[in-house]
C-alpha cells in the first residue's frame, strides 16, 4: 500500500494531484483543515491536509500450467509472521523502501512525512502476508472437485478462522509489553494509535459478522426464526451457538422432521439449565445485614423500601434502615420517607465509625437494610468508599442493583468493578421498561452472580417479583410479556 500527504488550497487541486499520482484506484483517507506559515502564530494561511493510499499492484509473473496436486495447508501462523516482521523493521539499521515515496512529488504545496512513509511500509508487509494467506487458500479451493470444495470449504473456514483468532489472540497477548515501545521507536503518535487500535476493533467485528452470516446460512430453516429472537434479545454469541448447537443436533437425531415449538422448547431446556443453581432466591432468614450496591438512577433506594415491605408484611420480621447516600439532598429524604410510612427506624452514617454506632442503635432488629450512594462505576475512587463501610460476615449478603434498560457490555463493565467487594446477588429493576432480556442471562455468565428479586414498577410494595427461571425462560423466547 503507497500512502501519501498533501496539503493544498483546494480539494479540486488536491484530486488532481492525487489522479497523478497514485492513479484513479487512489482512496481518499483522511481530510482535515490545517494553517500553515505565519508568523509566531499569526498571519497563517488555511489548507486543507490529505491523506490518500492506493493498493500497490502486483507484477505479473509468468509461471507454467498448476498441477492438480493439493497443496499443503494455509499455515495458521502466516498473519502473526508479518506482526514480526513489523518488529523487525522498527529495529535500528533496518532498511525500508520510503526514499523512494518521500523524493516523488514536487509540486508546490505537496508535502510528505517520513512517518507516514514507514507507516505505509509496516501496512504493505501485514498486507502482503495476508494477501500470500489469501492466494494459498484460492489455489488450494482451485485443485479441488466442485462438490466436495463446497463441503470441504465450510469446515476449513471454520477450522481456519477458530485457529487463527487463537493465533491472533496468543500473538496480541505475547505483544502486550512490546506495543507502547514499538509504537516509540515507530514515531506513531496517540492518536495514530487510536486509529490503529479502532482498526483493530473493525476489523474483529467484522470477522465475529462474518461468521455468525456463515453459521446462519448453515442452519435448518425452522431454527432461523429463533436465532433472530435470540439476536433480538441480545443474548451473547457464545450463549446462542451453544443453545442452537443443541438444537440442530437434537433435530439431526429426529431424522430432520421436528417441529418449529419442538426446536423451541429445545432452546427452553438449554435456557433451564443454564439458569439451575443461579437462582438465589430472597434475603436468607439468617442474615442480619444486607447490603445494596449500584451505580447511580437504577432505583436501589426503592427497591430497598420494596424489601422492606416484604420483609414486615411476609415475614413478620423486624426491619431497620441504614443509608449513606448524603451526597444527593433528597435521597435521605426519600428513605426517610418510606420508614415513616412503613413504621421503621432508620439511621444516617458518613464514616465507619457511625457504621458501627448505628448498627448498635439498630440491633433488636431483626434485619438491617443498608442504602449506599450510587456511584460511577468508572471511578475507582468513589467506589471503593464503599468498602470502608461494609462489614462482610455469615449474616450479611451484598447485592448489585442492575437496570435491565442498561446496555448489556455497561453491566459486564459494572459487575467487574464491584465484584471485588464481594457481591453475593444481583437484583434487576425496570423489567416493565423493556423487552430485551438477554443481558441479564450475559451477566451471570459473565460473573458468579445469583439472581435474586426482579421490580417490573415503580408501586411499593406490589412490583417486587422473585426471580424464577420458568419466567425468564418464556420472557427470552419472547412467549410472555412483563
């Protein structure tokens, strides 16, 4: 690939040079206002900066008729090789073939970068061993029958791809010191290397698209409907080739005859099961002290009163209220509120220190419930106040508040910050603001997390529901509605 930089007074002027240049199979990358001369900042001119490429074509080669022999194998490690030979260019003494790009164009306002120079030299090396990867893959479908290439190509892609993110992924793991120092002697700035790490991330989207469209178009027909209930749902890809997997093996064992609601109730078994032994239940009869964790507007203040209710009305238990939550002026008051209304004490901490006084003030209860501000899950900070105030022991449970309105990878990133202050359960709220349900079977897949309560309103005490696998199943197979 042939990178090259212009600045110019016109876009006109800058396609004419470009046509020039690099020829009508040139690509425009990038286009930015610039300011050029002047004079300590002043009496500068405006330009406009332009990055274009073109692929560099390659010289044809005469070569003799192909045997019809099967040539060997793609080698899985041919993209990791050129990551090396990336490595190796960047070493001192390295030759490249930039003074050839950096000596062309020399009319007036064409300039030219010795970075962007090596840049397009360490893109034309991964290009190249991609494009021999490419050629071996072609050459090797050429030689085979027709028939058996299009069974053959279904698994070798499969093959193929699974081995190379493997590869990929033991090469990015293995590179991760080495990437801030090779970026350094490289020359490439912050933001060059954003846009490589968002390329990156294109990149393996693309392929994760890719090889869903594959495995779709794989499928038995009466398996596609509910693969796009899954997809709607949000539900992971790992959780969706898994449960489709069992599936279309179960439809294979009935000779391909079964039903569209049998194949159904296949993926509700699959989602059964995944759910046994995740189900929490309530607040155990044992525990003492319950904490309440989340971040900010998912409703953990009203939640806490639901508990509460539940606890006085259901269990006859004795129930008192503990919150730290004094950086919001009504959250007290909210709180304050409900334990009027309810008949309950309730007490306000800022420090351990009043954690420990209030819970002496609180001790004939039977059931102590714990409000803690909501925070931002990004700030380590403020997040780790909380620890100060928990106390963790075999009468005390942790709870995460999650809203179900939340993006599923935002309760993945949430979850991981809080985890380390042992959470036991999570509560999901806002079950009547949506209908995607998907995230919530993501999230205790990705942490060891049992569910507990579920709110589908804002009334207390009646939109309180237990959690119950039978419901979540038919909420994801989209057979009821909250």
């Amino acid at each position: 690939m042939r990178v090259k930089r212009y600045i110019v007074d016109t876009m006109p002027e800058a396609m004419q040079h470009i046509r020039t240049d690099l020829g009508a199979d040139a690509v425009i990358l990038s286009t930015k206002e610039t300011k050029v001369g002047g004079f300590l900042g002043m009496f500068t001119r405006k330009k406009i900066e332009v990055i274009a490429a073109v692929e560099q074509a390659e010289k044809s080669k005469g070569s003799a008729p192909m045997k019809s022999k099967v040539l060997p194998a793609v080698p899985s490690g041919a993209v990791p090789k050129a990551y090396q030979r990336t490595a190796e260019i960047s070493k001192p003494g390295t030759q490249t073939s930039t003074n050839s790009a950096s000596n062309t164009d020399t009319a007036s306002g064409v300039q030219h970068e010795d970075d962007y120079s090596r840049f397009a030299e360490i893109l034309s090396q991964v290009a190249a061993s991609e494009e021999e990867v490419n050629r071996q893959k072609n050459e090797v479908g050429h030689v085979q029958q027709p028939e058996a290439a299009a069974q053959a190509a279904m698994r070798n892609d499969q093959t193929e791809t699974a081995a190379s993110v493997e590869s990929v992924q033991s090469v990015q793991s293995s590179r991760g010191g080495q990437e801030e120092s090779l970026s350094s002697r490289l020359g490439i700035s912050e933001s060059e290397q954003r846009v490589l790490e968002e390329l990156k991330e294109m990149k393996e989207w693309i392929a994760r698209l890719s090889r869903q469209n594959l495995e779709a178009q794989h499928l038995p027909e009466p398996l596609h409907f509910i693969r796009d209930q899954l997809l709607k749902q949000d539900l992971s890809a790992k959780l969706t080739e898994e449960w489709l997997t069992a599936a279309e093996e179960a439809w294979k064992a009935n000779h391909m005859k079964m039903s569209e609601a049998e194949l159904q109730n296949v993926i509700y078994k699959q989602a059964e099961a995944f759910l046994e032994g995740r189900i929490g239940g309530g607040v155990q009869p044992e525990t003492r002290i319950v904490y309440i964790a989340g971040p900010t507007g998912v409703g953990k203040t009203t939640t806490i009163a639901k508990i509460a209710a539940e606890q006085l009305f259901r269990n006859q238990r004795k129930v008192g209220f503990i919150t730290s939550d004094t950086y919001r002026i009504s959250a007290v008051e909210q709180l304050r509120t409900y334990a009027s209304i309810l008949n309950v004490p309730m007490e306000v901490v800022q420090s351990p220190g009043d954690m420990q006084r209030a819970l002496q003030k609180l001790q004939d209860c039977d059931l102590v419930l714990m409000d803690t501000a909501g925070r931002n899950y990004r700030n380590e900070l403020l997040v780790s106040e909380l620890q100060s105030l928990f106390s963790h022991s075999d009468q005390s449970e942790t709870y995460l508040v999650l809203s179900l309105t939340s993006k599923s990878s935002d309760m993945i990133k949430i979850a991981d910050h809080f985890s380390k202050y042992e959470l036991d359960k999570v509560i999901f709220t806002k079950m009547d603001e949506t209908g995607s349900y998907g995230s919530l079977f993501n999230l205790i897949d990705a942490h060891n997390l049992r569910l507990s309560y579920m709110t589908n309103g804002q009334n207390v005490p009646d939109d309180l529901l237990m959690a119950d696998s039978e419901r979540l199943c038919h909420l994801l197979l989209g057979e009821i509605r909250t």
